[in-house]
C-alpha cells in the first residue's frame, strides 16, 4: 500500500460538478476580483470565526504582512515570534523592514513559551505574532494578557488552525488580528492561493482593507503607506465559501486519526505531540524522534509519506549568516531535529492510517 502525505485529488474525489457549478456561477456574474462574491465568503468566515469583520487578500504572508502593518508595524521595530514554524511570521516581519526578535517554545507543545516571551515583552517590541503550530491553539488567553499589559499588539497566525476552539472562542478572534492561509492542503484550502486577514477592531480592519489595495481611502487615492495589491479573487472565495461548511466535519475526521496515531505510537523510539482536543484541527500530526531521518527512510521503504515542518531555525536560515550567532534556542534547535509529520488529512481511509501505525511500529531505530 502506497500512503501520501496528502491528496488533493482524494480529498476532492467526486467534486467535478460542484467544482463546475461554483465556477459557472462566478463566470455569469462578470467579477472576477472582490466584489460581492468575496464579500460574502468575508461575512460567513468572520461569523464562523466569531469576529466582526474578515478581509480577503492574497495569501497567508501577505495577511501577516499587511496586519503587522496594520497595528503600526515599521522600519527597526522590533517583533516577538517563534523560530520553528517555516520561516513565514518572519518573512511578514523582514517585509515591514522591522526585527525578529525571537523567543524558544514549550518542550512539550513546541508553541510559543509564555516564561520566555516575558523576557521579550521587557524589550518593548512592537507586536508579538502568536503561532497556532501545527493547527493547536497557543497558550493565546495567557500571551494576550501578558502582551496586554505591556501594550503590545498581538496577531494571530492562523494558517494552520481553521476551526480550532477553546472555551467558545475560534482561532483569530483573541488577538488584536488573526491571518489565516487558504494555500490549497490547509484545513480549509482553496484552488491556489488565498489569504484573509479577521478581528473585531474596526479601525484596524480599515487598514487592512486599505492596504490589501494600494493604501487606497478611495479609488485611486493614496492615504495609507505600505499598501500593495493583496485581494483575494472571486473564484477563491466561491470555493472557499462552498468549502466551509465541510470544515467541521473533516476537522473532527483528523482528530480521529490523531487520536489513533497518539494511542499507537508513543514509544521510546517516537514520541507524539500530547492527545488533541477540541483546540486541535490536526493540520499536521508531529511525533519526534531522535532517529528522524532513519524512520523516514523507513516509512519511505514501506510506502508511507512524511515531511518535516520544519527543519530549520529561522534564527538559523542562511539568509541571517551570523547575524543570530550568539542566539541559542535549546528547545527549538531539538525539536526542528526531532519533528516528523505523518500522513494526517480527512480523505485518508481506515486502512490507510492502518498501514501508517503498522509501518511506525515496525521501526527499530
């Protein structure tokens, strides 16, 4: 049997007709850019986010990007974030010409760890952004207060969390600004990229909206600086809208196989993030393992896909040369060597997951 990490053609199986009936729709109505098409998808994404407002705009960077700026992100100011989630918070924050500044994880969930972020907050960064890596909700309510009494900003990266609750309260709607990323395999994807930007602040999400289109306050009129084309098109929205009603359902279908990975697997060879919850979407299944590479050439062997998010350190990427030489970041450097993500996504059958389970328990290190 022959497992992949993820199949867009499986997860879509059957789709053709839905697929062409939404497009149909968007062809007829001659707009292909904004308009009431990805409005309304904006008004059911922030109703299902529990947030006064969402706004579309091309990708999950861009999202970042535009809502560091947002909360008055600029040149050498300086951002709190964590160094082990692919480089993508720090991307956003190089591109608002301002610092990284960043902080280690907890060693049992590999988020952002509040003890380490209050050294940073001494610092008066100007905005933290919050990671929900791997689709598990950070400590949020805890950083946010922290950050709250620094008057620090908080925003949200969503990317990897569509759906994920705690107490009532959806992924994006704790800090100032939550971004998510509609990139094709995430938990709610659409048919190329797409980004949305969500919060309850209306004077921020004006700036988002004027941002997304050239830092328009009207047509063809400048008021805001930073401003780029990030809008999210019609087609996108369609599709993501038709989507979001599966997102429940095939989010508590990856819990289940998160469920049976963590009963099966927890060994002294491997040893899985702790059990998912309601706060988890299982975007991705990590385990770690101090013979990484050895079992993904084992998995391999045995026709089971796997990938590792991620393998390097931000502080570490070679584009930073020595600039974070003195940096150490003990729980992240371990981890970025240990993670392993196995297959983890709605279309995979019983028998899959199965063959999966079997494959890791057959490993001997």
């Amino acid at each position: 049997m022959q497992v992949a990490f993820h199949s867009l053609r499986a997860l879509h199986a059957g789709q053709g007709e839905r697929f062409a009936r939404i497009m149909a729709d968007v062809f007829e109505g001659g707009w292909f850019v904004l308009g009431e098409t990805v409005a309304a998808f904006e008004r059911a994404f922030a109703d299902y986010c529990g947030v006064a407002g969402c706004i579309g705009v091309g990708n999950g960077t861009d999202a970042l990007e535009l809502a560091l700026r947002a909360v008055g992100v600029g040149p050498d100011d300086e951002v709190v974030t964590v160094a082990n989630a692919g480089f993508y918070a720090s991307t956003a924050i190089l591109a608002c010409a301002a610092r990284p500044l960043y902080v280690d994880v907890d060693a049992a969930t590999l988020q952002c760890d509040p003890l380490a972020l209050d050294a940073a907050l001494a610092r008066a960064p100007r905005a933290v952004v919050v990671t929900h890596l791997y689709g598990r909700l950070a400590a949020v309510e805890t950083i946010v207060a922290q950050c709250r009494e620094h008057g620090v900003a908080v925003i949200e990266d969503c990317a990897q969390a569509h759906g994920a609750r705690r107490a009532g309260r959806v992924a994006g709607s704790f800090g100032d600004l939550g971004c998510y990323s509609f990139y094709p395999t995430k938990n709610l994807g659409a048919l190329g990229d797409g980004g949305a930007v969500v919060g309850s602040d209306a004077r921020l999400l004006d700036a988002v909206r004027a941002l997304r289109q050239y830092g328009w306050g009207e047509k063809y009129r400048v008021a805001r600086g930073g401003g780029r084309n990030s809008r999210l098109d019609a087609m996108q929205a369609a599709w993501l809208h038709s989507e979001l009603g599966l997102l429940d359902a095939r989010n508590a279908r990856r819990r289940e196989i998160a469920a049976r990975y963590c009963a099966a697997l927890d060994s002294p060879r491997m040893q899985p993030l702790p059990a998912v919850g309601e706060d988890d979407v299982a975007h991705l299944f990590v385990l770690r393992s101090r013979h990484r590479d050895a079992l993904r050439a084992h998995l391999a062997q045995a026709g089971v896909g796997s990938e590792v998010h991620y393998p390097v350190p931000d502080h570490r990427q070679p584009l930073f040369g020595a600039r974070f030489a003195d940096l150490g970041l003990p729980v992240t450097e371990r981890a970025c060597a240990e993670a392993l993500s196995l297959p983890c996504h709605p279309a995979l059958s019983d028998a899959e997951v199965d063959h999966v389970i079997a494959a890791c328990q057959r490993f001997r290190g």
